[in-house]
C-alpha cells in the first residue's frame, strides 16, 4: 500500500487520516503492511493509529558505477560514439559521486547535461551550489530545480502549468499541446512546413527527454518530486484546490492558471473574483442549477479566459449563453454527460482554436442538426473539433474552417454546403474521412476537393454508403480524380464498387510514401494494385473482395521481384476467390515475400492453397476458416518466432506441426485451438525430443476440444498459466486422462475459464488438487448445475448463465452450498 504519497501534504490532519487506516489494525494474524515514503512521520502515524510496532527499512541508492551508467544514458542520449566525450565522461564520474545513488536525480541531471555537450556547461553544473555532497530530501528538490532552471523560458512555462493537474494525473501528449498553443506558450515556426502543433510537440518530446515525464503506455505522468517542483516555481500563477470547504486564504494577484474540483458551491461562486485568469479547469459533479449559476457569473466575470475545461455533473443538460463573453478563449473541452445542445453563442467566439465536447450520450439523429449554433462554421480559426458522432456532418458550410486539421468522416449530401466542394481550401487538413461519395455528380465535381493540393494529409478514408453496383464507371471516375498527396501515411477505402482500381493506385510513384492500407467492400475488384512494391508498406488490410484472385501479379520481368519489402501485418478477410500469393506462373523466391512481417491473419478464404514462405520475424499467425488439410510451416528460420499461434474453425485439418517442429517453436508462448473438428495429430513426437529438454513452454493455452490435451506435445506441457475451453456444444464431462492432466500443471496454472459449453454437466474433480489456481470464470454453461471442491489458493469465482440451480445452491444469502466456496474473496454469480 502506498500512503506516502497520498499523506504527504495532509499529515497534519491526524483525525481524518485515522478513519481511513483503521480498517487496517484488523489484518489476520501474520499479515504484513508495507508503506513506501519518504517520511518517516508517515510511517509513524500509521503504527500510532493501528497500535502496531513498525519496522524500517531503507533503500539504499544505486551502487556508483550503475548511478553513471544511467546519468550516462540520459546525458548522450541520441549521441553517437559518446566514448569520443572522455572529458565529459570524467567530468560526470564527478558528478555522481554528489548524487548519492539518486536514480531520479542520475536521470534529471543527465537531461541537464545533455542540453549541451559544450564542457564549459558540463562544469557549470558540477560546481552548482545546487548539488550537495550529502543527499537528503531537501537536495533533491535542490537537483529538480536545478534542471528547471536550466530549461529555457518557453519551456519553463509549458512544465508550470502542469502543476495544476492533480498528482498521477495522465497527461495525453496531443492535448496538452493544445493548451499550450491556446495559452500562447508555443513560439511561431519559422518554417511553414511546421505547424504549431508540431512545435509544441517537441517541446512536449525535450521535457519527456529531460525526465519531467515518464511514459506509461500512450499517456505520460510525472514523477510526484517533479509535480512538487511544478507547484513549487509556479506558487504566484498556479493554484490547485482540492478542498470541499474552503479556497487558500492567501491567493496571490498574478494567479493565471486556476484549477478546482469541489462539490461546494460556494468555492465556484468565488471565482469570479479571480478576473485575470487565463485558464481554469472545473470538476464539479453536484447539482445542475448550481453550476449553470456558478458558470453565469464566472463567464460575465472572468473575461480574460483562454482556456475553459469543465467536467460537469450528470444532469447538465445546457451551458449558459454568457459564455459568449469569453471573447479571448482558445480552448474549450466540456466533458459532460448528456448535453442536449452547445450555447448558440459560442459561434461569436471568433478566437476559439479547439473545442472538445465529450458526451456519453450521443444525440439522435434529429437532433444532431441542433446541437451545434448553426453559426459554427464563422469559427475560422477552429483547428481541432472533436464533437459527438455525425455532429461534424451538420455544420453546413464547413469549408469556411480553413484551419481545421482533422475531419474524421463528413457525411456528403446533395445539397449546398455539404457538398465535396467545401473541401477545397481546407488545404491543412492533416485527417479527412469522407462519406456518402454517392453523392458526388460527376469527375469534375471529385476534382473540386483537391486533395492533391493538401499538403499535410496524412490520413484519408474514402467511403461510399451502399454497394450498389450500378454506377460503376461513375465510381471509377468519381475516386481517379480523388487523387491524395504524395504525404500521405495512411489510406482506407470503403465499399468502393468500380471494376478497377484507380488509376493513381496503379502507379507507385502517386502513393509512394504510404505505409497503412485498408481495402473493404470493393466488391467488383478483381486485381489488386501493385502494393508490393510499395517501398514504406507496414500494413495492409483486404477485407470482401471477393473477386481477388491473386494477392500480387506486376513483376515487370524481374525473376528476384522482393515483394512488400517492409509489410509488418498483413490481414486478409473474405477473399474467397484468392488462389494464390501471385499470379499463377509467376514464382517467388524463398524469403522474397514479406520478409519483414511480424503479424498474419488469414480468414474465410477457401481457395488459398496454402501458407506463404514465413518471415524470420513472424510473430503472430492466426487463420480462421481455411480449408487445409494440414499447416505446414514453411520457413529458413531456425528458430520459427512464432509466439501467437490461432486456428479457428478449420473442420478439415487433421494434423497441426506442433511436435514435428518443437524444437524451432521455443518461442510459442499462446496458443488457440478452435473448432478443428478432425485433428487427430499435433505431428510426430518423438522421446528424443524430451531428453533434449525441448517442450512447448506455452503460458496461455484456448482450446473448444479436451482431447487435444492428451495429444503430445500438449500432453507433457508443465509451465502452462492461463486455460481458456470454450465454444463446444458436445463437451458433457471430462475424461479420466483429461483429469489426470490437469494434474500436471497443478503448480503452474493460475487462471482457468470455461465458457459457451452447451452441454457440461460436470467440471473436473482435479481442479481441487491446482494449487496455483487463482481466478477461476464459468460462462454460459447451461447444463452445470454443481461445482467440485475448489483449491483454496483460489481468490476469484465468476459464475455467470449456468443452470438456475447452481446460482440457487452459491448465491450468497441461503444458498445450500455457499459454505463451499465461502473461502474465496472475490465471488461474482450472475443468472
């Protein structure tokens, strides 16, 4: 448990705090607390209140040699042959010897340092009154803000701001942008190919360099040190309250960035006072009526706003015209719930750059006309709009937005101002989707959009709404004078119903830069362009075209053609003409195809003889209903590095090459096996092969058919962690050798899952004796109407559409057989 962080500020409130660690005085006999701070006052609260004795331990710092390497990392990040820098590197062995092992002061001192690799600077920040000789707490935040000193101006601001956001707050890099840009923080590019968001984007990217952020999957965090120095420089401009009762009693005159989240009406009332803001970011969640009135005063008030995020409560319905007022504001994000319109005045706000609306209820569709002020497209300087779905179709006269960079998907019609025309001079448009292409009359109407002329497009959806196939040359002009930009990243296609493709596709040169493709629903293609000579190709998705014979077919009489030289993930569904990977006659050389992808996923192509050469780096197969008799992995590799391997309903299968190839799968680490109705082989195990310690080391195994647990290699699995049986409507109970199976992993399986069993009336009795065993779920099991006895390491039970009869025995209050599994913690029973 981590209190630490969460005291710190609020130590001095031991009455409060006492209510919430009570619970805690109460473990069973020999349960352990641990607490990680740094304050031992903390601790020390915590042993007062549960009348415990504590015991410290201290973590010591990082040995000094590994404290060099890691300030070394982050000091020539991005330099090559850093050991050219002796005397920088001598003068960090320097440095570190004052930083007492500190791994986040070895990270933020090496972002100082990297800043410049001129030795002049490098002692500067050696000889800094900054760095003491002895570490404690207070020379941390000495180091911390040493590196904000060292940030230059523009940076300094971006980093301050931040410290209104809450502690662990998750930052999105792209929006956070935003308001830098809305609260003028982002210098101008000198160079117009750069946007502002580009630059602000790099700010973004120097500060996560420089360890004020870290990375935590697609959103960042910082440090809690770094939030602390945050508020820390920013004290004069920032504020922060997180208290229902009251607001500081001291707030200073220069306060520019406010933020709060309260459920006391009387704290948002009082912001008005603040009339020099330039940002504030409100959380209230109480009454409606309230915060319309709070918001009316704030909006006549606090004129100066460029930035406004509100998170309204669930029954905010509207907000209040007067935000008219806020003739400044640049940034508008309302997070609410069921908003039935935007205020009409918001189209007075001629600065707005970004407006965000989240709603959980999207607006029907006669609705969506109203939602936005039918003045929305005066906002000439809007460049991002992210609003409810078909909300962005409304706005008649959209073209008018010249500075918009993404349109997702508008909606065409035939009539004025929803017309493709309107795209025309929206020439900064980064994403465009476009739909109801139907709609457009003729070539030279498709011609009036200029895309060609977009010269940040990266991202392009072209979609028609039907398959109606009766306008096929009209839908082949309509998409050969839908020519994108040679910029362009990422392209889809949707429901395209023309006999060919377009002739710009039919040219590398038009589309040489793309790297993602997405082809659904073009029905009457029966050839596909020559994407394999795509040279930046990373993706391609074929999906209903069912005309395709052939996946490539343009060779150009070179014998050694290397197809699709960096496709990574290539999927391809319903193509129930495809034969071959090219046209026939025409051979590859082994490795010559995909020799660089890492995903494959086949489905519902009957025709398919069979399995390209399989790339070095494969990591993934899966196939879903495909005729073979037999997988055969074809492949130089040695070993295969395969670690996903799926086959879904495959009823003419009768032999997967699991055992013959065992010794080149070391890598396969999941497994599914679905609907293979004649499996009768996973290949030819030999005992040699288990003297030689070669076994599948599976950890996540789906099958629909137990049988296969007693084929081999399957048979002799031991490290196997997660069982997934599923989809079998025969399946009535378990064998005695399936019994003893489970058995053999009883000290490694952790996570068990039955699921879709039609007809299971019983459970294996061996599940009592899977000592590892921790989460156990039972789904739409129909026939089950008992358990076994359970292991006790058991710690989650999810029962859910069995019989009436075994929810009526383990429901919680009178259930005959709920003694049973009383032991688990965590027990979830639905009928």
């Amino acid at each position: 448990m981590t209190f630490g962080r969460m005291m710190r500020s609020r130590i001095k409130d031991k009455s409060k705090w006492e209510k919430v660690l009570i619970p805690l005085a109460y473990g069973s006999f020999g349960s352990k607390i641990l607490v990680t701070t740094r304050m031992d006052s903390v601790a020390l609260m915590i042993a007062k209140v549960i009348k415990k004795s504590k015991e410290k331990f201290k973590l010591e710092g990082l040995e000094e040699d590994q404290c060099l390497k890691l300030l070394n990392s982050h000091a020539f990040a991005d330099v090559e042959n850093s050991n050219d820098y002796k005397r920088l590197r001598s003068i960090a062995g320097e440095i570190v010897k004052k930083l007492s092992g500190s791994p986040l002061a070895a990270k933020v001192i090496g972002g100082v340092l990297n800043s410049s690799l001129d030795e002049r600077h490098w002692t500067k920040v050696l000889y800094s009154d900054f760095v003491s000789p002895k570490l404690g707490q207070d020379d941390i935040f000495l180091i911390l803000r040493l590196s904000y000193m060292f940030l230059p101006k523009h940076l300094q601001n971006c980093f301050t701001f931040c410290s209104i956001f809450q502690e662990d707050y998750r930052f999105d890099k792209d929006d956070l942008v935003r308001m830098w840009i809305a609260l003028d923080f982002i210098q101008q590019p000198h160079d117009q190919e750069w946007t502002m968001e580009d630059i602000g984007g790099r700010y973004f990217d120097v500060l996560v360099k420089k360890s004020f952020f870290d990375k935590f999957g697609r959103y960042y965090k910082m440090h809690d040190l770094i939030h602390e120095l945050a508020q820390s420089v920013s004290i004069h401009e920032c504020l922060r309250v997180e208290d229902d009762t009251k607001l500081p009693s001291i707030i200073p005159k220069t306060l520019r960035h406010l933020s709060i989240e309260t459920t006391n009406p009387e704290i948002i009332k009082k912001i008005g006072q603040f009339k020099c803001l330039h940002s504030l970011i409100l959380f209230y969640r109480t009454s409606n009526q309230d915060l319309c009135n709070a918001l009316t005063e704030i909006f006549k008030a606090s004129r100066s706003l460029r930035l406004l995020y509100i998170k309204a409560p669930k029954d905010l319905e509207i907000i209040p015209e007067e935000i008219g007022n806020l003739i400044h504001l640049r940034y508008l994000n309302i997070d609410g719930y069921n908003l039935t319109m935007l205020p009409r005045s918001l189209s007075n706000l001629y600065h707005l750059q970004y407006m965000i609306d989240y709603i959980r209820g999207v607006p029907s569709q006669s609705k969506v006309d109203d939602f936005l002020p039918s003045g929305i497209n005066n906002l000439s300087n809007l460049r991002y709009v992210k609003l409810p779905k078909d909300c962005i179709s409304s706005i008649c006269g959209i073209g008018k937005l010249k500075s918009l960079q993404e349109l997702n998907m508008f909606d065409l019609r035939d009539e004025s101002g929803y017309r493709i025309g309107e795209l025309e001079n929206m020439n900064d448009l980064c994403k465009l989707g476009i739909n109801c292409l139907e709609n457009v009359k003729d070539a030279k109407e498709a011609c009036s959009a200029k895309l060609c002329a977009k010269r940040r497009l990266t991202d392009l959806t072209l979609c028609w709404s039907n398959t109606d196939s009766r306008n096929i040359d009209l839908y082949q002009n309509v998409l050969d004078n839908l020519q994108p930009p040679k910029c362009l990243r990422n392209l889809s296609i949707e429901r395209y119903m023309g006999a060919r493709s377009p002739i710009w596709m039919n040219d590398v040169n038009p589309i040489f830069n793309i790297e993602k493709i997405e082809l659904t629903d073009c029905m009457e293609c029966g050839t596909l362009p020559p994407f394999g000579q795509l040279p930046f190709l990373k993706s391609l998705t074929l999906s209903k075209m069912p005309k395709v014979k052939w996946l490539e077919s343009k060779f150009n009489g070179n014998d050694k053609y290397h197809a699709f030289p960096l496709l990574e993930v290539l999927h391809i569904t319903k193509l129930k003409a495809l034969e071959d990977w090219f046209e026939a006659g025409v051979p590859a050389e082994d490795g010559c195809l995909f020799p660089c992808l890492i995903q494959l996923r086949l489905h519902n192509c009957p025709k398919l003889k069979d399995l390209p050469f399989l790339s070095s780096k494969l990591k993934t197969l899966k196939i879903y209903k495909i005729g073979w008799k037999n997988l055969n992995f074809c492949s130089n590799s040695n070993p295969i590095p395969l670690e996903t391997l799926a086959v879904f309903h495959c009823p003419n299968i009768t032999s997967l090459p699991l055992a013959d190839e065992i010794a080149r799968l070391a890598g396969l680490r999941d497994l599914t096996i679905i609907k293979c109705t004649n499996l009768i082989s996973l290949g030819r195990y030999r005992e040699v092969e288990t003297s030689n310690n070669c076994h599948l080391m599976l950890s996540d195994l789906s099958i629909s058919d137990p049988s296969v647990l007693l084929m081999e290699p399957l048979r002799s699995i031991a490290s196997l962690k997660k069982l997934s049986i599923w989809s079998n409507e025969e399946l009535v109970s378990f064998r005695n050798e399936s019994e003893e199976w489970f058995l053999k992993v009883s000290s490694s399986l952790s996570q068990l899952n039955f699921s879709f069993l039609k007809s299971l009336e019983s459970l294996p009795s061996s599940l009592e004796s899977l000592s590892s065993l921790e989460d156990l779920s039972i789904d739409e099991a129909p026939m089950l109407r008992e358990l076994p006895n359970l292991p006790p390491s058991l710690e989650s039970l999810y029962i859910s559409s069995c019989h009436p009869e075994l929810e009526e025995r383990y429901r919680e209050n009178g259930g005959s057989d709920r003694h049973k599994i009383a032991h688990i913690p965590h027990i979830d029973i639905h009928p």
